[in-house]
C-alpha cells in the first residue's frame, strides 16, 4: 500500500522522534553505571528534541529526561564526596 504524498512526508519526522525517545531512555540507563558525564547531557538533548518534534513515546522521553538529569545528579554527588568521577565501593 503506498502512503500519500503528505503522509510519507510527516511519518519520517515522527519516527525519528520515537527513536529519540528510546535512544534517550536507553543512554539515560546505561548513564547511570557508566560515563555519566556524556551519557546523561545527550539523553537530556535527545528527550528534549523527541518532545519537541511530538513523539508517541512521550513517557520514554520524559522517562529518558529524569533519567539523565539523574546522571548529572549522580555526577555531582560523586564530584562533592570522593573529588572524582569514580564509583567506589568498600572502606
């Protein structure tokens, strides 16, 4: 079946947007572990560009913004307690 002119024209954005979405959940996650100094800033960016291009995944989005305000959270909190970057379990 082939998509009219017009829609073939508003379902690239829209896509794009869900797969910003996901895109900024998954790096939101993985920066809460592992390199939270650029994770967490791209996963804002890219939830940022989802909601303002009108995702269907809202919620992943929003999901994928606290998710990397949390890294930056996350960041400073070890930043003031150990002067590092580094996670640090034991005595």
């Amino acid at each position: 079946m082939e998509l009219a002119p017009s829609a073939r024209r508003f379902a690239g954005p829209t896509r794009d947007a869900d797969g910003m979405a996901v895109a900024a959940f998954v790096l939101g996650l993985v920066g809460l572990l592992v390199m939270n100094v650029i994770l967490g800033p791209a996963a804002i960016v890219l939830a940022g560009l989802a909601l303002f291009r009108g995702t269907a995944r809202r919620g992943r989005a929003l999901l994928g913004l606290s998710l990397g305000v949390a890294d930056l959270v996350v960041l400073a909190v070890l930043l003031s307690g150990n002067g590092t970057v580094a996670w640090h379990f034991g005595g």
